[in-house]
DNA sequence: TTGTATGCGTTATCAT
DNA sequence: ATGATAACGCATACAA
C-alpha cells in the first residue's frame, strides 16, 4: 500500500494539516517543523495522493490534448510542444487521437474533461458548433483554428501563401495550381481562399483550383495528373504529406522536379527535409504551436476571471529547398 | 458547478447510493428505477467524477505511456497502437515525452504512476537497473525491450538481420557493413549481436561493424563515408532514420543507390515508402507493439493474481523496396 | 504555529 | 431493491 499523508504524520510526531501544508504552503509552517516532515516524507517516498488533492481543490495539474492522427508528423510536432511546455509547468498530458473521426472528438474531449484542468484541441475538421458546445462546457483552447470567440493559437496561412506566390513568381512561374486539402478542414478553406485572392491580384498570373483531395500521400497522387494537365508550372499543396504524392505521381510519369514543375508543400514537416529533392514548404511553427496553446491555457486556468476572448497567431517562413527552381529550366541543359 | 450524483438522485427521487448503482452495477438495481435513473441522468448531463471514484476505488481508468520522443516517427507509431487499444478498452492514456533524456523517465513515471492502473514504458536507453526500481513500485510493461522478468513486448530483432542479410547474400552482396545506433540502445545491442553472429555463419561473407551513431539522420551522414571506406557493398542500419543519412551522405557523394552501394534500414516507418528511392526496411509491427503492450497491461491490472513473468514476441517482416539491388549492378548500364 | 474538524463525490457496507 | 452511513486522502476554515 501506498503511504499517506498520515502515515508521514505518525512518523513525523505531527498532524496530517501539517504535513499537508509543509508541502503546499510551506511558509506557513515553523521551519524546523517543515524540514523534520519534508525529510519524513522523503525519506518514507511519500507522494501526495493527486485524486484526493483533485478532490477537494477542483485543479488536476492535467491538461488534455486532442489531435486527429498522432502518427500524422504535423500532429506529432504539435504534441511536441505541448508535452514540452506542459511538463516546464508541473502539468501532466492526457492524449486521446480520434483516428481522423470528428465525429467521436466530442466524446473524447468530455471524457476527459474532468480529468483536466483544460483542453488543447486540435481538430482541424470538427464541426464549428461542437467547438462551441465544448468551449461552453471546459476550458478550452483550439491550435491551428480559429472558431469566434474560442481562444486560440492559429498560423498566418495568408501570409504563407503570399511568401509561395512570391517566391514562384520571383522565378518566372505565371501559372499556378493549389492542390487543396479536405473541404471541412479550416486551413484548407483559409489557403484556398488566400490561394485565390492574392494569385488574383497579378495580372499576369493566373491561378486554378484543382479541388479538394484527401490530406495523405493518395491524395497528390490523385491530384498529379490534374495539375498537370493544368497547365501549370508550379503547384502549391495543401500540407507536405500532399505535396509527396504530388513528386510521387511526377515520378511515375516521368516529369522532372523541379525542372518541368515546381512542388510547394506546407507544414515543413521533419521529414520534409530528407525527401529527394528536398521539399520547398510554407514552414509553420508547430512546436511552437503546441507550447503556445499550453501557455495560452495555463493562463485561463490560473487566473478564471481573465478575459475569454485570445488569440495568437504565429508568423510563418517559407523554406525553400530542391523542389521549385526558375519556369525555363526545360530549357537549359540538365545532367542526364 | 458539474452536476452531481447527488443532483441526479434528487431530480429522480431516489438515494445517492440508487444513482451510483444505476451506472456501475446496473443488474443489482430495478429495471423500472434503473430506467428512470439513466434517462435523468443522461438528461441532466451527469458525468461522474473520476476524482472521487479514484480515491475510493483505488482504479484510475488511465494508462500512462512514457516514449523519449513522440515527434519521432518510431514512437508516434507505437503510440498510435496503444492509442487504439486503450480507447476500445474504455481507458484513457497520459503520455510522457522524456526529449531523449533517459534521467527524467524515472521521475515522470512517478509522477504518473499515482494517476494511472499502469505504465508502459518504450525506453530503449534508460539503465536496466532503473527499470527494475520502477518495475517495483508500480505496474508495468515493457514495449520493444526486455529485462529479466519484466512483462514485455519485443519483436524479433534477430529474426529480422536474418532476413536482411538472407535478402543482401540473395542479391550477390558478400561484404555487409552494420551501422550502428547508439550503444546504450537495447535493440542496437540485440541487433548488433545478431549481425555478427549470423553474417559469421556463412563461409564466404564477411561482415563489418561500423560502430555506434546517433539515431538520427545526422548519425547516417556521419557513417557514410564509413561505409564506402568499408568496401561493403551493402548496408544495414540501426534504423531507417540513420539509413535516410546514409542515402543523403551517397547522393552527395555521388554513389547510386542501389547501383553502387545497397542500404536496408530497420522499423519500416510510414515515411519509408516516400524516399527515393524508396527504402527497403526490416518491418517491426511498431503499432501491434503499441496494441500488445497495453492488452498486456491490462491483463495484468485486471487480475492482480496474474503471474507477473509474461512475454510477448512479435514476428518481423523484411519489406523489400528500391534501395536494395544486386551487387553487380554497376557494371550494366544504367540510365544517364 | 499547530491541531481539530469538516467536506470534496463517489463506492461499499450494512440495514431496512 | 433501496437507503443511510462510513470511508477513501487530502486541503482548508477555524479553534487553540
């Protein structure tokens, strides 16, 4: 059997409300008192029972996250950072992945509501009114999307299309396809529309859509052809997972990269990097995300009368790499 | 302020202890009275409080998961099985991301373990002896490693060199070079061994062991130009992370893969099959693993009587892709 | 400064 | 079959 704040007690030769404020509110005990019942309850491996603190003070030092898919690298960095700025703060982490079903997140999340003190949800594809169902019944932060008044930590999308037109029409491209993500999925609807707008307003360029495909690697495999046959020379996908299906599919049909196309991905995922060629991609800080959401959280949790209303919004930077090279490479000569 | 058991009992006219009956043993309570219970219940939007049915229960519902680095596709993998298995338990799971710092694994285990029915632990480089103290103090299971009577899931290491080197000896390669992981790692050890001992079994092959990386593709870079400094025609690495290094440090050099050097890497992670090209890999069942360690745990919790020794091993699969060619392929020709 | 007493929300024991 | 009551381990208000 464990030992207990009693059985410290006994030993120490002192009250159970003692022991318990030796460790909690250590000031307000003599402190010869404080380091006799410190080293008992060391020295016997006393750890606090946390479902009777939990009990009684209402706090868990939990945190939940939600995320669609932890074996997705986007989701993975996200949790990342919370594990990491949760832990710098005494929080512990329950996880719960829904395996890409929105349907379920709602059951997950109240779960573990009571379990948490707070809840970062990651969920790119829930309806808007679950989100605001779950804001009203927990504390709640949303990473990488924004729903009215919800806090949340989301990412300039806008901007980061802006820097993947540039830098496309910076290397003469004039021409250019969004390979886009899930219809439901918030970012998707914010690049698309950015996609649209700021192409727009060239008048030299032009930009399509090609439409909406699944968030894996089939889903730019589906969409190589089409892009091809757009007629475009530089295609931006919806996340870097897309983007791979995209140089996949080039592959197979032997168009060379970045020769004949040039492949934007967003997300700059790790493995993004290793892909040959390398990956150029609108880099969002996930991490840094993750940590975001939690000291966003943390700060609704200590102080309940903070203001609900907050949003953070993370600068993004493109980071280019082999993929995208200048419009007339065709043109020049090439090994091989 | 959540509604309680006690609300529901009043709205329902009934006794608290009614309430608590109705959800936990719904047979020791009147179909008529259990019905009305429910149905008040779920209308009031009763959720019990897991607080409070810990402390008198002594069960959480919970399982923790401690990995050193959840961004790591390896970890995400298993995380992803134990995610799967705990949900369709009913159970919930902590994680714990130790950022490859094996000295704090032992903390954050105790911090979770009063939270928790149990623990799995994927802890390739925590000291053995650690794992006994943990092992003593609070349920546990092991997942890709084993350590005296500790319950374990595994996977066949050995198996799995057997059929890399079968596969490499098929394709002509009779010099064989191990790049190593890092030499705290209990599979690098088991893997290690085995290619020594298996490679030393056959008359006409030789074998070289490279020495110890790190487990990241700086690691593969790292042990490159060792291995063509080796004279071996072909190359199994720790995992497929280090083998992304080796294919990265070729391309640089200028050596074909699979022409002028073959390279077989080891868990076959998702991202495997996206290279180029595309890695042939000693495939663990990373998300079984995941599945296997928490049914274990489970099994253990739900009968304390059970015999602690128990032992899981899971077979591997070699999948074949195009990083592995024969060993004479330099000497055809070969496109460009 | 320290001890005593109360209660957090639930389950378990014992009456009825 | 149901209700009253105690107990889980701790934190806190209050008394000393």
């Amino acid at each position: 059997m464990a030992v207990s704040a009693r059985d410290v007690a006994r030993v120490a030769g002192v009250s159970v409300s003692t022991v318990s404020r030796a460790l909690s509110r250590p000031d307000d005990v003599a402190a010869h008192t404080r380091d006799r019942v410190l080293a008992t309850a060391r020295g016997m491996g006393y750890r606090p029972n946390a479902a009777a603190r939990t009990l009684i003070t209402g706090r868990t030092g939990n945190i939940g996250l939600i995320v669609p898919d932890i074996e997705n690298p986007f989701f993975a960095s996200v949790t990342k950072g919370v594990q990491l700025q949760a832990r710098s703060a005494g929080y512990a982490v329950f996880i719960a992945d829904s395996d890409e079903d929105p349907s379920i997140e709602r059951e997950l999340a109240r779960n573990l509501a009571k379990q948490v003190d707070g809840l970062i949800l990651c969920s790119p594809r829930a309806p808007g009114e679950v989100l605001d169902d779950l804001a009203r019944e927990c504390t709640l932060v949303l990473v990488n999307r924004r729903r009215g008044d919800i806090p949340s930590v989301t990412v300039d999308n806008r901007e980061g299309v802006r820097q993947a037109i540039g830098h496309l029409r910076a290397l003469g491209h004039r021409r250019l396809a969004y390979v886009g993500g899930p219809a439901t999925s918030w970012s998707n609807r914010e690049r698309l529309a950015a996609f649209l707008e700021l192409g727009g307003e060239h008048e030299d360029t032009e930009v399509v859509d090609l439409g909406f495909f699944q968030p894996y690697v089939s889903g730019g495999v589906a969409a190589g052809d089409l892009a091809l046959a757009s007629g475009a020379t530089a295609v931006l996908a919806y996340n870097d997972v897309v983007a791979f299906g995209l140089l996949e599919r080039f592959r197979q049909r032997g168009v060379r990269v970045p020769d004949d196309v040039s492949v934007v991905g967003t997300d700059d995922i790790p493995v993004s990097a290793l892909t040959s060629p390398a990956l150029t991609s609108v880099g969002l800080p996930l991490v840094s995300s993750g940590r975001a959401g939690v000291d966003m959280l943390l700060g609704l949790v200590g102080d309940p009368a903070a203001v609900p209303v907050h949003h953070h919004h993370l600068a993004v930077q493109l980071v280019v790499r082999g993929s995208t090279g200048p419009r007339d490479a065709a043109a020049r000569p090439h090994p091989g």
